[in-house]
C-alpha cells in the first residue's frame, strides 16, 4: 500500500502543476526567486503568513488577516475566495471542483 502511494505522489504534483497551470498561472508564480505578478508568487506557501510575501502590495482584506496557509485554510480560500476575505482583488471564481482544488492544494503546499 505504501508502495501505491508513493508511486501515485508524482501523478499527483503532476496533475496539480496542470490544475494550478491552467487556473493560476496567469497571475501566480509558484518557482522560488520568481517575482510577483498580478498576484503573488506562492513558492513556500505552507506555513507562510497569510498576506505575507514582502514583495507584493496585497487588498486590505489580505494585510488585515491573520494566521498562516495550511493545506486546510487553502482549500477552503481556493473554493470561495471572495467568501473568506471579502474585499479581496483577486478576481475569479474559485475553484469548486474539489478533486482539482485538492491538486493544486497539494501541488502549493510541497
């Protein structure tokens, strides 16, 4: 069984670089060293404060928060961002399809 799952752990980075590229790409980098665009860059973002890269100019709403990214927090921000921090400039609609938000969960939080 471990066996399985180590073999399914880069099918799974695999598919959520694919669902992060198709969804996020555009405004998010997520290689270390890269710099912000539209969005900011989300290279380690487990455990980082919320609103928290020193290189990006965030919406009130995000420099108010308080906490840390977890695998959980980002979900629950990636199904309905506009819901969890309202105000938010981030455009989009979320990602509802729970197998493709948990992809790119597990793709950022490497």
């Amino acid at each position: 069984m471990l066996t399985l799952a180590l073999l399914a752990a880069p099918a799974l980075a695999q598919d959520g670089r694919a669902a992060f590229e198709a969804r996020c790409v555009s405004c998010h980098a997520a290689d270390a060293g890269a710099p912000p665009g539209p969005g900011p860059n989300l290279a380690g973002l487990a455990g980082r404060r919320i609103g928290g890269d020193p290189r990006f100019d965030y919406s009130p709403a995000l420099r108010g928060a308080q906490g840390a990214w977890t695998a959980a927090r980002l979900s629950e921000f990636l199904e309905d961002p506009e819901e969890m921090f309202p105000g938010l400039w981030m455009g989009g609609n979320g990602v509802r399809d729970a197998a493709a938000r948990r992809a790119i969960v597990d793709y950022l939080m490497r």
